[in-house]
C-alpha cells in the first residue's frame, strides 16, 4: 500500500455518510449523550469510562520500520519496530471496520502554536467522546484555517476493534503504531484517549528536531517580567500542578518545542491527573473543568453529579482534558521567549533526594539524561505503587531519536541562554515510600517560587556527601529541616542505605550513555 492507496483509504472515511466534521463542542457533548458514550458532570464535564485501559500501553506501541526511519530512529523496548505489511493488513481492517460504523468523527487541527513549525492534523473517530477529547487537546482551527486545512498527520483511531496478534503482528488486541511514511497513527482496542495525545507527541519529537527545534516533555510559564520557567518531568511529579501558578502565566502543561524565537505551545489544552484534586490545593485546575471538558475514569455522585475525585475505584489515573482557555491566566497564543530557569521534577521514592538543589551544567545534562523518578500507580497498566525507574530526557517513551539527540540540543540553549538549572522532588520525604510521606505541595511551591524569583542565587548552601548535590540551607516558608532529606529520617543509618543504593542505580543506568568526562562525573559523589 503506497501513499496514494492509503489517501483513498482516507477519503473512504471522509466520505462516510455518517461522517461528523469538526463538530462544535455543544453538537460533540449531545452526540455522546444520544450514543451513551458518558455521563455528564455537574460542571458541565463529559465523564466517561475506558474499561481494563486506564492508562498508556507502551508495550503495545510500534513504529513501522522502512527506508524512512530504518537509521533514524532509535529501536529498543520503547521504539518497537512492526513492518510496513503488518501495518497494511491492519489498517485495511481498520479502515473496513469503521465504515460499517453509522457514524463516526472527524477532528481538524494543529500541534505547535507556533505557526512556522505548527503540524496540521486529522484525527478520525470511532467515539464521539475521544474527538471531543481531540479538540481539547490539540489546537482548534479558526474557520479560515479550516477551509483551507490540509492534514500532515493523520490519526486512525478505533478502540473497539481488537487484534489478533498472531495474524496481525502485535502483542495484544492493543495496538498504537506510528507510521512515518505515510504519516498516520493507527490506534486500536484501547479506549483510554491519552494514546492519541501521546502519539502526536512522538510525531513532533521526531520532526522538529529535524528543523532544528528541541521538542520537550515539560510545561511552562511566564512571570510577570516576562521571565521564562520549563518544568520536566514524568505523569505524576507534578507539572501540571506546578506550572498552573496564579501569580505566573501558563504557556502550557506537558509538551513544548524550543526554537529559535524562543518556547511554544504543542497542544492547546491540558491533561490534569485528577486524584485528590481539591478547589483548595489546585484552584485553577479544578475551576478549569467545566462545559466542554472530559473526565476520565471520574466516579459522579450518583444523585448529584458531583465528581468525587478522591475515588480511585477504577483507576489512581484519574484525568481531566480541558482547553487551555479555561485556565484564566495563560498566554494566547501559547508561545513565550527563552527560558530563564529549567526545573527538573522528580517524584523519588526513596526519600533520599533533596527537595531542592541547584545543578551545575554538567550535572544539568547528567540528571537531563537520567531522567529519574518513580513511575506512579496508575499511569501504565501493572503500575500499581510507585516504581523507581530512569527515563531519558524525563520521556523516553515519547522519544523516537536517540536520547543524546535532545540532550545535546538542551546542553546547546542552557549555554545559549545562559538558564538556571534546578532539580526538585516532589516525592517522599521522611523515609521511602510506605514509610514516609509526599512531600507537601505548598513546600514544593514555595521552592519553586524562591527558585524564580532568584531568591536561591546567593543562599547558604550544602553539598549532599552522596548525591553531590548543592542543596540550599534556607528557603522562605520551608522548614529548614526539611531541606536536607537526611534530617527527616528518624534512623539514619537506613537513610544512608537507601540513598546509596540509589545512588548506585544512577551509576549503573547511566553506563548505556555515551557522555564527556564532565559530565559523567557530575552524577552521585558515592561510587560504593
């Protein structure tokens, strides 16, 4: 199948007689309503359910492995490669299978707010919910931009069909599988709608380091000065929490590329983690979920249609999608210009790390590449309590290039722009995970706020004898004691066990790179 057939293909789907186009948000909330799709939220919100999927597959994820991306792409266990025939024979399924549907839906779009490096895309449905999903999520076009819209990725997405691994070449009925050639992701026996986020995501990680822009899994913000804050970080460690601040200007929440004009907006809307979510702790983001928006995996009051985001029955990867024009103090368009600090979030579930420290470049670059954190129950199936683990660049399931790639482009602009660098946790303090607790938000925040504002540029410091770290020794409205982790543990020596032995997993994890001297030595003092 070249391209021509697989346009034909498309068009078959374009010229369903139940097709359903870029449908308004009210028209979109009907038609799942009529279907049965979901439940409708007291604010407004569409709930619906994604059954046994209630986070992302990576094991159930491919890109087809061609003359395109043979020697570009970085194959292993995250970068799985299928061939273009196995791709072929499911698609034409897909494709068969939703043309028996009476009707499905169709999304016209983009990725990137900024418009030189923007991706049209099309995204084809077989739930009315997952396209309201898509128009949360991407960037709406204005009805100029529609008319004249031509898509340059295309996303096929059919969560009832199921394959059959032995005929079709996957390892489940599941299947997410990237095709660079003839540029379509085709998604299927899943419901969980982050798929179709994530695989975009990969798309652009593929294409705009090829125009010279580094595409990164971080939010941003804008300060009042108009100074510029990235936030990396895995699901779970607290960017978007982090990045919604009320006394700072969100750009975005999870995805960004960073050009030459300076830091931009890949989607336009955002995808909260919803569990404990309280009008208290998380104003804006729980404000933000009304009319037009999607819960997924939200019990409602049975009575009152009130989300209780404390239930996590079915899932701890609870999630609201909503458009970022329903957090009230953003950047339209989402594009904003170099950054000035760079904070690396990590949910550690030792207790070992510090809640704060400064990095130098080369510990900047040797932490960028680490990527570590402790994955968190719920954000991929068989996650049920957190799992210490390493992921390049803070995204390596999302990375189709090879992590030196990115990191060599990141280490460029810290230069160029001369950024901050600063390494959080946003985990457990007091002792590991079961012992310990998380460390409280408003000390996180308070952290961060101190971090930039600059107001951690000439504090007292201490060098973590493990870590090698810098930590500083005071920060406004964090007990003091919290700041060096040791201090909270009530037996030390248990301390010093745990923090070597992760200090232990850096060294071995980072032996798969290739990295000066500089920088292998700006990992953990302890070499035991």
């Amino acid at each position: 199948m070249n391209k021509v057939e697989s346009s034909a293909l498309l068009n078959e789907l374009k010229g369903h007689e139940g097709l359903n186009s870029n449908l308004s948000v009210p028209r979109l909330v009907e038609k799942i309503l009529e279907r049965g799709e979901a439940e409708l939220s007291e604010t407004g919100a569409v709930c619906a359910k994604t059954g046994k999927y209630t986070g992302r597959s990576p094991k159930d994820k491919f890109i087809v492995k061609d003359d395109i991306t043979e020697n570009t792409v970085d194959w292993g266990d995250v970068n799985q490669p299928i061939d273009s025939a196995s791709f072929d024979k499911l698609y034409n399924k897909v494709i068969d299978y939703l043309k028996q549907k009476n009707e499905i839906f169709l999304f016209k779009g983009f990725a990137g707010a900024d418009k030189n490096y923007r991706l049209p895309i099309q995204v084809f449905n077989e739930y009315a919910w997952h396209n309201l999903f898509a128009s949360q999520l991407f960037i709406r076009p204005t009805a100029e931009e529609l008319a004249s819209h031509e898509a340059g990725f295309t996303i096929v997405s059919a969560p009832t069909f199921k394959a059959n691994p032995e005929e079709d070449g996957t390892k489940s009925e599941t299947f997410i599988i990237v095709n660079f050639t003839k540029r379509i992701v085709l998604i299927g026996g899943t419901e969980y709608a982050g798929e179709m986020k994530k695989s975009i995501f990969s798309v652009m990680n593929y294409m705009l380091p090829q125009q010279d822009v580094l595409s990164m899994h971080c939010s941003a913000n804008v300060g009042q000065e108009g100074d510029v804050a990235l936030f990396f970080g895995l699901s779970g460690t607290g960017k978007t929490t982090l990045s919604a601040d009320p006394y700072r200007r969100l750009i975005g929440d999870d995805e960004h590329g960073w050009g030459p004009n300076g830091v931009f907006n890949i989607e336009g809307g955002c995808y909260a983690k919803t569990i404990n979510l309280s009008e208290e702790k998380e104003p804006q983001i729980f404000n933000a979920i009304r009319f037009g928006s999607v819960l997924e995996n939200v019990i409602l009051d049975s009575e009152t249609r009130l989300p209780d985001y404390d239930d996590t029955s079915l899932t701890e990867n609870t999630r609201a999608a909503y458009d970022i024009d329903n957090i009230d103090n953003i950047v339209l368009p989402s594009v904003a210009g170099h950054p000035n600090a760079i904070i690396f979030l990590t949910a550690d579930a030792s207790g070992t790390l510090p809640p704060i420290s400064r990095l130098t470049k080369e510990q900047a670059m040797y932490h960028f590449l680490s990527g570590y954190t402790s994955k968190l129950a719920g954000t991929e199936r068989g996650v049920t309590e957190p799992q210490a683990t390493f992921s390049a660049c803070f995204g390596a399931p999302f990375l189709p290039l090879a992590p030196a790639k990115y990191a060599e482009m990141l280490g460029k602009k810290i230069d160029e722009h001369n950024a901050r660098v600063y390494l959080v946790n946003t985990g457990w303090t007091g002792g590991s995970y079961g012992e310990g607790s998380r460390m409280k938000l408003s000390y996180t925040r308070a952290m961060i706020h101190a971090a930039l504002e600059g107001e951690l540029n000439n504090v007292e410091t201490a060098t973590d004898e493990i870590f090698g770290l810098n930590i500083p020794l005071q920060v406004p409205g964090v007990p003091d004691e919290v700041l060096v982790p040791k201090n909270t543990w009530a037996d030390k020596d248990a301390y010093d066990s745990a923090a070597k032995a992760l200090a232990n997993k850096f060294h071995e994890n980072f032996k798969k790179f290739e990295a000066s001297d500089e920088i292998k030595q700006a990992g953990p003092a302890y070499k035991g």
